[in-house]
C-alpha cells in the first residue's frame, strides 16, 4: 500500500503539471524546472505500481485471511492513489478531501488492521481519524493558500465552493476536532493518548495565521505539526496500558 501512496504523489505531480496547475510559486517545482521530465515520472509511477503489486502478492501468500476483501482493499487502495488527479481527477471537482480522508481515514486502516486480524472494525475507524484528519488539513491548507491561482487555472476545490474565510473555519476544525476524538478515546481507553495535547498550541498558532491571511508556508507547518502530533499519538498507542 505505501508504494501506491507514493505512486500517487507522483501522479499528483505528473497531472497537476500537464493541466497546468503547477508553476514557479508551487511547492512542487519537479517537473516545472525540468528537473525530471514527464516521461521519467511516468516511469517511476509504473515502476512504484508494480512494485506495490509485488510486495501486495507477498503479504497475500503469507497473509492467513479471505483474501477476497484483501485484494478489494488493496485495489481500492491503488484506485483512490491514481484518481486524485489522475483519471477524473477528483482533486479538480472538489472531491480530493473526501478522497483523502476516505484514505486515510478508512482504507488504510481497515488495510492493515484486516492483514493482521482478518477481520473489519468500525471501531478500529475511530483511531484513524485524529491523523486523518490532521492528514486533510495539510491538503486543505494547500488548497486555501492556493484558491486564486486554482480558481484561475479551471480547479474547483473545496476552498474555491467555501472562500477564503470559510476555508479557514474548516481548517481549524480539521486541526482541532482530533483533539476531541483524542479526549474520548483517552478516556475509554489510557491517559496515555492524551500526550499529543501538547500540539494544541502550535495547532493554535497555525489556524490563527491562516485567518490574517498568512499562507506561504500553511502546508508545510501543518506537516510539522502532523509528524509531531503522529509521533506523540503513536507513543500514547503503544505505551497504553
């Protein structure tokens, strides 16, 4: 599943340039300063693809489960890689948030919870959606920062439908409701998952710069503060009682 998530940020890279969305101001310069070409991107892709296919067909010959819905996640797995800009391009008809919290939030871990237990839990949802959710904010950020030159360039996401301060609104929940499902769960479960709570300053800051209009580096703050948020929640997972 990696190698598909990887696959699909190249496709993001390798589409995002063809339909002229990437110029000299996007984070992703590869192709626009021909530091590989289109063709040498596709390559990679096929090769990421075919490597994920791969290691999928090692995981399902040792795997003890039906493999039925194995291979049904895993190919929607690679489907949901590609179709972001890919295909239908679903970044471009404001349905790349849904996509990526469906998974981040859902696939993955129903993914890798299925390999390990043979078995689907709703509840098991629950744990995915604090960084799948911070996960959405760093798409969501991007596409806040990126509104007009979007919007000039034929996109229509999420931000374009909300405007800029709406936008903002539904940043900030994205970066604070994980901290409410982290309470809950703490409280079910261990105090221990309450260690990311110590990010909520930084999540502040970040959603307060976004309303002044502060946005060159949303994106790249909001992945900070998801590694950290990531790393302290895995800490509270795994020194549960």
């Amino acid at each position: 599943m990696e190698e598909a998530i990887l696959a699909g940020n190249l496709v993001n890279t390798y589409y995002d340039f063809a339909n002229g969305f990437d110029t000299e101001d996007s984070d992703d310069k590869t192709l626009v300063k021909k530091e590989l070409s289109p063709n040498e991107i596709a390559a990679c892709i096929a090769e990421l693809y075919f490597l994920g296919i791969v290691s999928f067909a090692a995981v399902y010959l040792r795997a003890d489960v039906n493999s039925a819905p194995l291979v049904a996640l895993f190919l929607s797995g690679v489907l949901s890689s590609f179709i972001y800009t890919g295909g239908i391009g679903l970044k471009y008809i404001a349905f790349g948030d849904v996509l990526i919290l469906l998974t981040f939030g859902v696939l993955t871990t129903v993914f890798a919870y299925f390999i390990q237990t043979g078995e689907v839990s709703v509840n098991i949802i629950g744990y995915a959606l604090p960084l799948a959710l911070n996960t959405e904010a760093i798409l969501h950020g991007n596409n806040t920062r990126d509104l007009e030159s979007d919007r000039s360039a034929g996109a229509v996401t999420l931000a374009i439908l909300l405007g800029k301060q709406y936008a903002c609104v539904l940043y900030c929940l994205l970066l604070m409701i994980p901290y409410a499902v982290l309470g809950i769960l703490a409280l079910s479960s261990s105090w221990t998952l309450f260690l990311p709570l110590v990010t909520v300053p930084l999540a502040v800051r970040l959603s307060s710069q976004c309303f002044r209009g502060d946005l060159v580096m949303i994106p790249q703050k909001t992945a900070q503060l998801n590694l950290l948020f990531g790393l302290l929640y895995l800490t509270g997972l795994m020194t549960a009682a």
